[in-house]
C-alpha cells in the first residue's frame, strides 16, 4: 500500500492507493482543509477515469466558537438551505415561466427518486425532502414541486385524481399537468400544447368510459412516462423502471368524484425549515454517501411490509445517513454556554472543584438537593438513534449520593448499588431515539440528574468527568457536496464573525476500472441544421466510441425537444432509450409538426453499464 502525504498552508491531503478490487483498481483517497474565516473557497482535483464514488464528508469544528449555519457547495451547488435556495438551483439559467417549470421538473426527476415514501408528514416539504430524504410517493413530490415554483413566484396546485396525486402549473397564460413523480405530461393533438386538468377531464367525458374511447389518456405510446435510472453508490443503474401501464394513463383521470384541488398538503409543505444548525467547540458533523443497512425512517414498519406484502416500494432504492458526534470539554471556559442547568450544579472552571462539572458547594459544603445538568441535540436532519459514552463520579454511595441519566425524558442509566468513584458507561439509544410517528425526530435532550449528600465527613461530590453524544442521521445522498471527476471548486460559509477553525474532511474513491464511452460527437441524419421532408425520421449519429478493450456500446439514450438546449422533450415519451447498440433510431409517426425547429441529443452506454455525457444539441427543421 502506497501512501503518502501533501502540506500546505491550511490543507492536508492523504492519498492512499489500494490493491486492485475484483472490478479493477479503486484510490480510496482524503483530503482535509482548515478553514479559519466564514467564507473561503478552496480547490480538490479528483482523477482516475470517471466520477469517483464519493463516501463521506465532514464538517468539524476545532475552535471555541459556535460554527453557526455552516454549508458547503460544490462546483456553485448543493446550497439547499431553503426552499428559495432550491428553487434558484433548480431553475437556474432559465429565463421563461416555461423554462422554470421544467426546471423544477427535472430536479425532482434528477435529484430524488419516487419510490418509497418516508411517512415523515414534513418530507412534504422541499427543505425536508430535498436535504433529510430525497424520495417520497406522488403526493410528496406534487406538494414539494408547488412549494418550490411558488417560492419563486410561479403559480401551480396539487390535485387528487383517482388513485394518485399529480402537479399542475400555470404558464404561457393556461394550465399544464405535469407528473413530477412519475415524469410524465400529455401532449394536446398539436404536438405542442401540454394538456391540462380540465382538458384531460374533457377526454375522460367522450371516452364512453372505456380506455380505447380517450384520445389524450388512453394506454398508447404517447404516454409513456420518463424511464427512472436511480445509479447506485458505484455508478451502474441500481433500479430501472419503466412507467407507462395502462392505470397511468385512463385511470388516473376518472370523472369529478376523484378530481379535486388539493390543499391540505400546505400545512406541512409551506412550514418554516431550513438548514439552519449550530455545530458548537469539539462537535462535528459526519455525512455518508451511502446508508447503513436498512436504517431509515419508520425502518421497521417499511421492512416488515416490505417482507410480508412484498411491497418493494416500502424500502427506499438509496439512502444516506451521518452522525452529529459531540466530545464537550467539559473544563473549557465556553462551555457554561453549552449546557442547561438547573438547582446550581457548577463547572470547575468556574470553582476549582472536581469533577468538571459537579453539584455546587455553599460556604464549605454541598448542597443535598438534586441538580440537574441538560445537554441538547438539535439538527436538521431525521435522528435515527445514536449512542451516549460517559464516565461520572460518585464520591459516595450513600442514599443521597445518586447519579441518573435520561434520554428524551426516559430514563436509560443509573449508578449501579454501592458504586463509587470513576464509573465509565455507554448506552445504544437507537430503541429511545426510534425514527417514527408523524414527523421526523429533530432535536432531543440528555440529562443527568446526580445529587451528593452534604452529610458525609468529609463532604463528597457527585458529577460528570466526561461525555460523547453520538446522534445518528438521515440525509439524502443526492443533496450532500460530491466531488466529480476533476476540478472541484469547494465554497465553504457560515454565519460566525471574527477568527474561528473549522476542518473539513473528503473521502472519495477514485475509479480506474472503466473509462465511459465517449460522446456522440456528429449527427448524420438529420445533419445539424438540415431541413427534412420526412415527419417520422430515422435518426442516426456517429458511432460513440469505446476506450476500454473488450467493452462495446450496447445501448442509447435519445430526446427530442422544442428548447434549444433540449432540457426537456417534446413528450415524456420521447426521451427514451433504443435498447441497441447501433448508432440510430427510429421516430415513430406522428410527434413532429411541419415548419417547426427541433433539438436533439443522444447518448450511449456500455456494456457494463456506464454511461457517456450526452452529445452536443443537433438541431433541424421540417419543411412547410
């Protein structure tokens, strides 16, 4: 094993080079940067053949001061703060109410997945289910996508149909359905139009109340929802779905009993949330790429359905999670900030006395009255359990020399009979701390509630000599700061005036096992720019091409669209894969309109199943 280390100024880097894995050579590499100001920017160059698999990243404060709202971006994103902060992301360059729309279309397509739902009712909030969860059922992606165009002035509203919940948004003076949890719209019959609510309910009434007698919902295949390509943590497609049964089309859209506007999301999905935190002196929080085994919000109760009922849709395709782990020093001067007390326990700090912190002395003497010091946790993310490593002092064992610990106003530990002296203990507070009800657990407190007996000759004392809170997290693998392959510009902020130091620490996986095909560089049919006669055209482009010996082209992806940097298709069903290898494929009849300007790209994938970049945008026109 090679390793080797980089010093600079404010930085540590450690590289470490592994043996190669069964799929071929993987750098498990760290880099380490010490940040003294409340914003500075830094740069980490990341190598090997494609994305690296990006494992943890951690914000630690080294310093005496609070660490207040601190965030990370990468490369200008991920600063998913609020609901308006999202909105801006998701959305950015786009200059139209169009362009907005389908912005916040694709980010939720892009940036969570709609498979399992966390039952956290505040997932139905952008703030919540962008940053704790990143999936969610229909409703949660319907209330989260009319939080985020409303944040940013953009008019839109949730609806009930039967048997699913769907997002309507208003723009170029009309309404438009747009699916944002299974990606999925209706074109009107001028290929252009995208249907609304109402004008799917028209289709519903000539139907004669058969699927075959719809125009516009009918099972066809121009309503096919976008293809789901969820990665896994090593790059490959976890979980593919293709979404367009029939109960997709017609059945959703099923008369006024089952349509309705629906508004009783808004309590949660227009509540106050942020990011807001405050990391404190020796406390750091520790956010991983990848979730421990089955270990996320409600987990028992989605498991246990999952087994039973074989609903696959319980269990979450990808999850990530973390810790908030705090080590108080327990003797600094700050510290009298940190902790809650109650009937007079003191620091030494303040009195000299041991243990650091301990009952309180009056004229000589210790009080024989209960005290009660009261530690608090509080984050942003979902707590999943966690773990309390402690060591107290009993000077006595006495009646009235006791020591007690209580967790979310449970008690979790007492001081065993006849115990004296140093006691070290550490309890599991996963059962305590259980992720479940209504809302997700944000905050709890641990308090030790110790007593000595003023009666004891000589007087004894009774107190904490050291504490570590371990809090376990969810957060959703997509909203973390990843690295990419090559340069990455880290920005770090917070809200602390004057000197401070925090360290932040990367750990990533550089990959050498398969370099991605390239791009499809040229379009040959159409040629960028030509016009075509023909309505259903047979697309072709220049091969993409391997660098890996062995390794073929198996597959593509194609979409079509109005929008000149094709962000978004025509129809959710033309942005598909061909499931071949051959550098063509072939538009069915029926999509395109005469003079009108179209924008296409493609990209492929191989035989291990890596994707390209997409292409450059190829553009044509039909002729009149």
């Amino acid at each position: 094993m090679l390793k080797f280390h980089l010093l600079g100024a404010c930085a540590v880097a450690t590289f470490l080079l592994l043996p190669p894995e069964s799929s071929g050579q993987v750098a498990r590499k760290e880099y380490s940067q010490i940040v003294t100001v409340n914003d500075y920017t830094y740069e980490v160059e990341v190598g090997g053949f494609r994305d690296p698999a990006n494992e943890t990243i951690i914000i630690e404060n080294l310093g005496d001061k609070p660490l207040v709202n601190p965030r990370i971006t990468v490369n200008g994103e991920k600063d998913w703060f609020d609901a308006e902060a999202i909105a801006r992301e998701a959305t950015r360059g786009c200059r139209t109410d169009e362009e907005k729309v389908f912005g916040i279309f694709n980010f939720l397509k892009d940036q969570s997945h709609a498979l399992g739902g966390s039952d956290d009712q505040e997932g139905l909030n952008p703030v919540v289910f962008f940053n704790v969860y990143g999936y969610g059922q229909c409703a949660y992606h319907s209330a989260v996508a009319v939080a985020l165009a409303r944040a940013i002035g953009l008019k839109a509203r949730v609806w009930e149909v039967f048997g699913h919940t769907v997002t309507e948004f208003w723009y170029n003076n009309a309404w438009h359905m747009i699916d944002t949890d299974i990606a999925l719209y209706y074109l009107m019959d001028d290929n252009r139009t995208i249907a609304s609510m109402e004008q799917l309910w028209e289709d519903q009434k000539i139907s004669g109340g058969t699927p075959e007698g719809a125009r516009l919902t009918k099972w066809s295949g121009r309503n096919l929802a976008i293809r789901q390509m969820y990665q896994d943590y090593d790059g490959k497609d976890d979980y593919l779905w293709q979404d367009g049964i029939e109960q997709r089309g017609y059945r959703y859209f099923y008369g006024d009993f089952f349509c309705y506007v629906q508004n009783g999301y808004d309590k949660y999905a227009f509540e106050t949330h942020s990011q807001a935190m405050t990391i404190r002196p020796r406390e750091k929080l520790v956010r991983n790429f990848r979730g421990g085994p089955n270990k996320f919000f409600e987990y028992r109760k989605h498991l246990q359905e999952y087994k039973e009922k074989n609903q696959r849709w319980r269990v979450p395709v990808t999850w990530s999670d973390g810790q908030l782990i705090w080590s108080p020093d327990l003797r600094a001067e700050y510290i009298t900030d940190y902790v809650s007390r109650n009937r007079g326990p003191a620091f030494s700090v303040e009195d000299g006395i041991e243990p650091p912190l301990h009952t309180r002395h009056r004229d000589g003497k210790v009080y024989g009255t209960r005290t009660l010091a009261t530690f608090e946790v509080e984050t942003p993310y979902t707590i999943l359990g966690g773990k309390l490593q402690a060591r107290v002092f009993r000077g006595a064992a006495n009646e009235k020399d006791r020591i007690t610990v209580s967790v979310a106003r449970e008690k979790i530990w007492e001081a065993p009979a006849g115990a004296t002296g140093s006691l070290e203990f550490e309890v599991d507070l996963n059962e305590v701390l259980y992720p479940g009800g209504m809302r997700g657990r944000r905050e709890y407190s641990v308090a030790f509630d110790f007593m000595a007996d003023e009666k004891n000759n000589p007087p004894t004392q009774t107190g904490i000599e050291s504490i570590q809170i371990t809090t376990d997290v969810q957060c959703a693998p997509r909203s973390l700061p990843g690295l990419s392959l090559g340069k990455n510009i880290i920005r770090y902020r917070d809200e602390t005036p004057g000197p401070h130091q925090v360290k932040i620490t990367h750990f990533w996986s550089e990959r050498t096992d398969n370099h991605p095909p390239l791009p499809p560089a040229e379009a040959v049919y159409p040629a960028n720019g030509a016009a075509v006669d023909d309505l259903s055209p047979s697309f072709g482009w220049k091969a993409a091409r391997e660098n890996d010996k062995g390794d073929r082209v198996d597959n593509h992806q194609f979409t079509i669209s109005f929008d000149p940097e094709c962000r978004w298709p025509v129809a959710t069903a033309l942005m598909r894969e061909t499931g071949s290898g051959k550098p063509e494929w072939k538009l069915p009849e029926g999509w395109l309109n005469r003079d009108t300007t179209y924008y296409w790209k493609v990209k492929a994938r191989d035989n291990r199943g890596i994707w390209s970049e997409w292409s450059p945008v190829f553009r044509f026109r039909t002729a009149k």
